[in-house]
C-alpha cells in the first residue's frame, strides 16, 4: 500500500474517531440538559413582611378548621388580629385563657376536650410534595417559645389527604425539650434541650426522596445536625406546613391563667426541582 492512501486511510479514521466522539459529547450534554436541578425559594421572611402579604401566602387556622388536640380553639381572619398578629416581619401568636369554656373541641378523636384558650394557627397555602420533580425541600424558621406547663408551640407538616405523614420540625410541650418526631405509622423523635428557648433559635429539616416511596428527614437546631429520620410511604403524598400553638393536652395542665406569646420570623420554604 502506498504512503498516499495509507495516509488516506489514517485521515479518514481520524475524522470518523472525531465525528463519533463529537456525537458522544453532544448525546452527554442532551442528557445532563436532561438531569439539571435548579433551587426554589417559595417562602422566605417577606411573606411576614406585611398582612397582604401573608394572606397572599398563608391562611389562618388549621387546614381542617379552629380545632385540634388540645384545650386552645384557634382565631384569626383578615378582620381579627387578636390572637394572631404582625409587626416589622415578625409573626406573633397570642393564646388567651377564657373566663368559661364555650364548649368541646370539634376535632375528630378530641371530642372530649373543653375549649379554655382562644389561640393562633396558620397554614401555607403552598404544598409540600416530594416526588421526582421536587425530590429535595428545605424548611426553616426562628422561632422564641413559651416553656411552661400547659403551652404547645408547634412548626412541623402532615399530610392533606391522609395521616400519616408527618414531620415536627420544631415542637415544645410545657418544657425546654423541643421535639423532632417523624411519624409514618410509626413514631421516630429526637428529644433536644434547648437553653434560654424563649430567645430566637433556628429550627430546620431538609427532606430528601431516597427511593420511589420513602424520603429522609434531617433535623438541624441552629444549624447542627441533630437527627435523621426516615419518613416512609410519603413520596407523592401532599403535605402542609403549620406554623401554630396549642394549650394543655400532652404540654400538661392547668396551663397560664393569663396571656402567652410565641413569635416566629425568617419563616423559609424551598424546594430543588429536577427537570
């Protein structure tokens, strides 16, 4: 074979070596195009930042009405601040005792339990759903809570359509103990105690899908890592986040005989979205 076409041959090796990389290269980037994952802010500290703006963003009480597990009924509306209240970026929720009790919870399973308080609840309008699409969410807040017998503020989510899930990120029962539980038919807490509780602290769980049912919870208290747990059978499943505070039941009673403040600022909601 002569010089001329073996070097023919070689060039045309070469080119078709690069033209089958170059279409290796492009099939790569279609598929990392494919696998990109961008971060989303859905609530951050100006949802606190005015009433039209938390209306625009959450809704007052419990998703399921004023009652739930405890002595405390749950007000507030557009029109009635008294129990739930803003101030430069801060959410402050009031629980009041009552002169006499107007009567029984109406929440399923508490039925038993008399009203004492008038309280505060609200609910983001923004759902959590962990799933394929939105297979990582962050939630975060500074919360100054009250610690003595009889008070129970919460931060945490349960699911819309069922329970469980459910996930506290942030729960004090009468005590300096905050609770981080995990529930999916099953319980798993972590018990922290917290000094000066009633100054701000920093309550957060990153949640993350693992396999086609089941997600991790991470629980951080001002930043440190303190907990994993793992939420099964709640991917797909829609969630609420509640920010609100209950009285008596398993915080203890009797509860204050006068008024007891909870306040929360920095109120966070993001989600990673997979495209």
């Amino acid at each position: 074979m002569s010089n001329q076409k073996m070097k023919s041959m070689l060039l045309i090796m070469c080119l078709s070596l690069a033209f089958l990389s170059c279409k290796k290269d492009a099939e790569a980037e279609q598929t990392e195009k494919r696998e990109v994952r961008a971060w989303e802010t859905l609530l951050d500290g100006n949802s606190l930042a005015s009433y039209s703006s938390f209306e625009a963003a959450w809704n007052y009480n419990y998703p399921w009405g004023t009652d739930h597990n405890g002595s405390a009924r749950m007000v507030g509306s557009p029109t009635n601040h008294n129990q739930l209240s803003l101030s430069a970026g801060v959410l402050t929720i009031k629980a009041t005792r009552l002169s006499s009790s107007p009567g029984n919870s109406t929440a399923n399973g508490f039925t038993n339990v008399a009203i004492w308080y008038n309280s505060g609840a609200c609910h983001a309008k923004q759902q959590i759903l962990i799933n394929d699409q939105f297979p990582s969410y962050t939630i975060s807040g500074d919360f100054a809570v009250p610690t003595v017998r009889g008070t129970w503020p919460a931060f945490w989510i349960t699911g819309v359509n069922s329970w469980p899930p459910e996930s506290d990120i942030m729960e004090f029962k009468g005590s300096t103990t905050n609770w981080q539980n995990t529930y999916d038919g099953g319980w798993e807490n972590k018990l922290t105690n917290v000094s000066n509780a009633g100054n701000y602290h920093n309550y957060k769980c990153w949640y993350n899908k693992i396999n086609a049912t089941d997600v991790e919870c991470h629980y951080y208290i001002d930043n440190a890592w303190v907990a994993r747990h793992v939420m099964s059978n709640s991917v797909n499943k829609p969630m609420w986040l509640i920010i609100n505070m209950q009285m008596e039941g398993d915080s203890g009673s009797p509860g204050p005989a006068g008024n007891t403040l909870y306040t929360a600022k920095n109120i966070y909601l993001g989600r990673e979205r997979a495209f």
